[in-house]
C-alpha cells in the first residue's frame, strides 16, 4: 500500500461561521474512548461533526490482514466520504479515540441540508470526493478484495463495475503468491471464482449484481411508489437528465444495465468537449456527472437494465431484467448505441477476456501482453489506438477502407501516422480469433491482395459503429433502423395517443405521451458528447410540461 497522502480538500480548513453552521446542525452528543459512530456494513448512518475529541477510521480484519487503523480525524471536521452520496454501505468503521463531543444529523436532514447551503455542500462534496480516491490508495481499499484470475470475463467484469463506481477497493490476481495464499486460506476452489470480499461477507463466483446488493447500490422497490422520472440508459444524455431532473425537483431514478458513464466512459480522452481545452476522460466525465445527479438526489442503480416499457393500471411503468418494476409519470429513453461486433467464430468467447469495446486503464491492465489490434476507421478507433500506444503497447491498426482519412479527423489522422508505435493495416479484415482461456492471436486478411497474416494480440479492441439500443422499447414508434421518433419525425398515423389529449408531442417525446428520447438512441441525434448531454437536460424542460409541472 502507498503511504497515505492526504490532500488538502480533504480535510478543508473551514471559517468560524462555516464552523457556526455545522454546530447548529442535529444533536450533540458526549462520546467516550472505543464509541462506535458508525460500523462498516452499515447502510443508514449518520453526518457527524465532531466538536472535541478525536475518531479513528478502522479498517476491519479481513482473511489476509489484521485491523488497521486508516486515519484518524482531529476536531472541527466532519465525518465521511463519497458513500454518504451513493448510498454505499460503509466499508470502514468510525471509532472514539479520544473522548469529546460530536453532532449528528440524520440522513435526511443531511439530505436537505446539501441542498439549502450551497457554500457547504460544495466543501462537503469536494471533501468526500478527495476522500475517495485517498482512500483508493490506502488500507481503507482492502475492505473491498476482489479476487480472480487477470484473464477471466467474470472477473473482469467485477473490477471494470467497481472502477466505475470509483469503489475503494483491491483487485488480487488468483495467480500471484498473494491471491493464491488468499485463496488458500479462505478455502475455496477456483471454480468459485471471482470472489469479493467485503467487511460483512465473503461472496463466491460474485457478479456487480451481487456485490452492488451486497453494498446497497442495488434498487430495492418501494411498493407504491411513484417517479416522476425514469431515466432509461445512464450515458451523457441520461446523466443529463437525471441531474437537470433532480436538481430541478423531479424524484428521478435512473437505471444503467452496464455501467453509468455510457460509451463516453469507455473514451480515454474527450477532446472536443465545451470547458476542457486539454480534454478529459471519459471516465472522468461521467464520476463527475454520477455524483452531481446523486447528489442534487437521484437514485443511479446500475447493475439493473430495463426489460421493457409498459404500462400499469393506465401508469406509465418500466420493467427491470430481474422482474420488478418502477412507476413513473415520465420515461426518458436514453439507452443509447452500442457497438457492433465482428462476424467472426469465437467472438463472444473472448469478449471480455482479450476483446473490449473501451480504451481505459483498466483494459490496459487486463491485457496480458504489449501486442493489440485496434479495429476501426472512426475518430473513437483512432483515439483508442493513440491511447494504447502510449502505454506502451504494439498498435495494429486494422481499418477495411483503404485510406483511413476517410472516417478519421484529420488532427487525429496526422497522430496516428506519426506514432512510431502504431502501424495501420488499411483494407484489412479480422478473420480469425486464436487463444485457450483468453485471447492470444488473430489473423489478419488484406481484402486487396487476400494475403493472411497470423499475428500475436492481447488485446484486441473493436470500435466499429453501432446499432441502437432500442431493443426494449415496444409500443413506441422506430425508424427503419431502430433509432426512436420523436416530436416532429413521429408519422401522423402513429400520434392516436396524442389525439385523445389534444394536444402534439412535445420536443423530444416519442409516439407514447410522457415517454421522451434524448442522446444516440434517437433518431437524427449527433452522436457526440456535447450533444447527447443538450438533448437530455432540454427534454427535462419538456418532462415539467408533459406532467403538468412547467
Ligand atoms: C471510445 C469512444 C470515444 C468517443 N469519443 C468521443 C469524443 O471525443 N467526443 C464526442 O463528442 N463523442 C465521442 N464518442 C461518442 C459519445 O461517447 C456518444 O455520442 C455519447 O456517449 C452518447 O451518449 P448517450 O447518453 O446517448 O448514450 P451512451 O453513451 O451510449 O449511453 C447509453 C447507456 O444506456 C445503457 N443501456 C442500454 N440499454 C439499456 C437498458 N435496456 N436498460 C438500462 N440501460 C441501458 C448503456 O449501458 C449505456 O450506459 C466516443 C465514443 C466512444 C465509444
């Protein structure tokens, strides 16, 4: 583990009246030395500021390692981390180390709070947030252990799930010293295969789903309940409607059946995206984003995907792929495009375990050797390949136009042929797919002269254009490709329903009043950034209108 480096935004130094605030905040209470505040495993707990005294953040024993003390916290700062706006349960346990006083505020108090001190809750975010990633790097990252083999789907599943929630957490590889001793003294066979470890329990063969309800990030229905807003699909389209959604009032819920952050995470650099001159990650973007729409209030679950649109008792309702439902008074689609594969035997094989549809650290980490083939002629392949070059990684670059200026920018364009590192394979197809547990070869055929070239790949990294992801949405009117209609492209033989209200639907709502599309899955859509993130905060405007708000 690296030494604890704490930043200054952690623990921020706050004036008397910022301290005046916070002492006005809950009850006070006296606490005495080894007074648990909150234990790790807990879901409901408290926002406490400790007046005197001092806490320590314990790291409980696991299998491996004994308890650690993390941190320890002086007065006149509060308690907690990013978990507190997740909804994570607690992964390190609060303790009295040196008796004093402490206030506390209950959840929802803290809820409301958030939102009425706007000085505060910025503090208070940017302070929870450079947490995180402190505690990333240090023993608080051992609460969560995720164990598995570097070339398994399933594992690679778990870690890309738990980087994506920016959970503090440890990956061990089952094939080094470590994870084997692990293995061994928790007694389990490697047919049980990832394994996550959490401070309340030890999961076998652990899927997201099953560590996202271990954590309490999975949604649990309240019988009855009503949304105003269900956000279908959590990419920049649906992150900007869920944070336009909730700061504007609305009781939004959103559903992501992969990951939150939608292709833009899966960009290793966003370049053209207004307010970023040096680009960002797409990673970046969308942590940024989960956590301004959790906390202006929305709920984001993503290990759920929406089965299909229905309706319940004349109410708008979505149906989750495990089979309970959500209500709502508006749906926002927003389940964007996903990308294509190749017609080519063994693929879904590989699929996670040698092939990706991401260019991020993590696919870099899980490629076991410097050899990879990017396929591709668009920017986001041209990206990717600048990306992996730079780690250090053999780029091909397989393109089957035979000038790959043809789909690329030109600035993109120029980098590529300079790279040293990457060579492109132009009029060039993937035929063939080799390896016995991951990945290890594919074979490489020039369309023009049908030469075939077998070559070594540890990574083979496929972005070739997209089919939308409207599979889901029945009863609303599609183009002949499977992008939705909406307002002025819906034809007039699909508007009964709007007949009955008297009225026409409004910007961005599809043939089903109160249903709305925003971002790639919509017909006519950009497929950009910028303009996904437009169409989903705009069709908020319309949201109020359609259920009476605006
Ligand atoms: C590698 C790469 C690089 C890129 N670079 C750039 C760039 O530099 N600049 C730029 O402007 N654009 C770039 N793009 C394009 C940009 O990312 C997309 O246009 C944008 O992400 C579209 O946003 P969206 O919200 O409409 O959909 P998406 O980002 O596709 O998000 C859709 C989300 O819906 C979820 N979903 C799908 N079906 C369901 C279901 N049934 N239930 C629940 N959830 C569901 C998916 O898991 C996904 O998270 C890039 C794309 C890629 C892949």
């Amino acid at each position: 583990m690296e030494r604890l480096v704490i930043p200054e935004e952690a623990f921020p130094a706050l004036s008397a009246s910022q301290v005046g605030r916070l002492r006005g905040l809950g009850r006070a209470y006296e606490v005495a030395e080894g007074d648990v505040l909150s234990t790790a495993g807990d879901r409901q707990r408290d926002f406490v500021f400790i007046e005197s005294g001092e806490v320590e953040l314990v790291r409980a024993a696991m299998p491996d390692h004994p308890e650690v003390v993390v941190l320890r916290i002086k007065p006149g700062t509060f308690l907690g981390e990013l978990n507190m706006i997740t909804g994570q349960a607690a992964y390190l346990t609060a303790r009295v180390s040196v008796p004093g006083q402490v206030r506390r505020l209950s959840p929802d108090g803290f809820k409301k709070f958030m939102l009425e001190d706007a000085e505060l809750s910025e503090i208070i975010l940017k302070a929870f947030i450079a947490r995180r990633s402190m505690l990333q790097s240090s023993e608080g990252a051992r609460s969560i252990e995720l164990l598995g083999s570097r070339s398994s789907k399933e594992a690679f599943a778990l870690r890309n799930w738990a980087a994506r929630q920016q959970l503090a957490h440890m990956w061990i590889d089952v094939e080094t010293p470590e994870g084997e001793s692990l293995r061994a003294t928790l007694g389990l066979g490697s047919h049980e295969l990832p394994i996550a470890i959490t401070p309340t329990s030890v999961l076998r063969n652990a899927t997201p789903n099953t560590l996202a309800s271990e954590l309490g990030l999975s949604f649990e229905p309240a019988p009855g309940r009503e949304f105003d807003l269900v956000v279908v699909g959590g990419g920049p389209a649906g992150l900007a409607a869920a944070v336009a959604g909730a700061s504007e009032g609305l009781d939004t819920v959103l559903f992501d059946s992969g990951l939150a952050g939608g292709q833009a995470a899966a960009s290793s650099r966003i370049e053209n995206y207004l307010g970023f001159p040096s680009g960002l990650t797409g990673a970046d973007l969308a942590t940024r984003a989960i956590v301004q729409a959790q906390k202006f209030g929305a709920r984001i679950v993503s290990t759920c995907g929406v089965a299909a649109l229905c309706i319940v008792d004349g109410q708008l309702a979505i149906r989750l792929t495990d089979g309970s439902q959500a209500v709502a008074r508006a749906v926002m689609i927003s389940s964007g495009a996903r990308y294509r594969t190749l017609p080519v035997k063994r693929w879904q094989e590989f699929e996670g375990a040698g092939i990706f549809h991401a260019a991020t650290e993590l696919e870099v980490s899980a490629c076991g050797g410097p050899e990879v083939v990017v396929v591709g002629g668009a920017n986001s392949a041209g990206q990717a390949a600048l990306f992996l070059a730079s780690r250090q990684k053999k780029v091909r670059l397989v393109v089957r136009s035979g000038d790959i200026a043809a789909g690329m920018s030109r600035y993109l364009v120029d980098r590529v042929l300079a790279d040293p590192q990457i060579e492109v394979h132009s009029e060039t197809e993937v035929v063939e797919l080799a390896g016995t547990e991951a990945l290890e070869a594919v074979t490489l055929r020039n369309g023009a002269t049908g030469n075939r070239q077998q070559t070594p790949c540890n990574g083979l990294f496929c972005f070739i254009g997209a089919v939308p992801g409207s599979e889901w949405v029945e009863g609303v009117a599609l183009d002949d490709d499977g992008f939705v209609l909406t307002d002025h492209d819906i034809p007039e033989k699909n508007l009964s329903a709007y007949a009955m209200l008297g009225r026409r639907p409004l910007s961005f709502e599809t043939s089903v009043p109160g249903v709305f599309a925003a971002g790639d899955v919509r017909h006519g859509s950009m497929k950009r950034v910028a303009s996904a993130v437009g169409e989903g905060a705009s069709a908020v405007r319309s949201i109020h209108q359609a259920i009476g708000n605006g």
